[in-house]
C-alpha cells in the first residue's frame, strides 16, 4: 500500500517541467472532480467553478488507498479550497494538500494552467 503513496508527490508549478494535456474545459464537471490517468498515476482535476479556479491532486485517499478523491465533495473551510474524500470524509486542503482534520495523513498537488480552454497537469517527469 505505501508504493501507491509513494508515487504521488506535489509538484510547484515553478518546478513542473512536462505540462500534459488533460482534455478540454468541457470535458470537466464544474464544481465536481474528475480524473485522469498519466503514466500509473491517477490525478483528480476539479473545475471549482464557484471560485474560478482550477485544481488537480492524487485521486487516492492517504487513509484506505481507495481511488476516490475524484467523486469527492468540494467545498471551502476559511476560504480555503478543500476536497473531501466521500469515504471517508477527511478533508484536504486543494492548495497544498494539507489535512484540514489534522490528523497526518495529506495528499499531493499538482499546478493546472487552462490555455485556449485547453486544461494541463504539471508534472517533473
């Protein structure tokens, strides 16, 4: 179970150096999640329309390793952008991928850019 974590790890949107083509803007729910696959990597991407912004994290929960993330509830907790599993309710930051329940477990992140209603994930290799 821990290789499945270990394969996910948040990239900076400085540090990304390959910009993969996720899909178009329509082909994303707004204010919902869905998912990509990239290399063995499952990635959530959620149009949070309600604040014009554009996120994308590992689609696997930290706590049960189920790929979920993606049909999670999206919400805000002191405007902070949040995904909450639908398993299990732990909820992680969008921005950083902290836990907003504090307890340890935390999820990767990945920048998103939208260009030409053309949406892409960064990623270092």
């Amino acid at each position: 179970m821990e290789e499945i974590l270990n394969q996910y790890k948040t990239v900076h949107p400085n540090d990304a150096t390959i910009w993969f083509k996720a899909g178009q803007v329509t082909d994303f729910p707004t204010n919902r999640g869905g998912c990509i696959k990239y290399k063995n990597k499952q990635i959530a991407i959620f149009n949070f329309a309600r604040r014009n912004e554009w996120y994308a994290c590992q689609n696997a929960c930290p706590h049960k390793m189920e790929m979920v993330l993606a049909r999670g509830m999206t919400g805000s907790t002191d405007d902070i952008p949040k995904i909450a599993c639908p398993m299990h309710k732990k909820t992680f930051s969008l921005v950083d991928g902290s836990n907003l329940n504090g307890e340890e477990y935390k999820i990767a992140t990945y920048p998103i850019k939208v260009i030409e209603n053309e949406v892409f994930v960064g990623f270092l290799e």
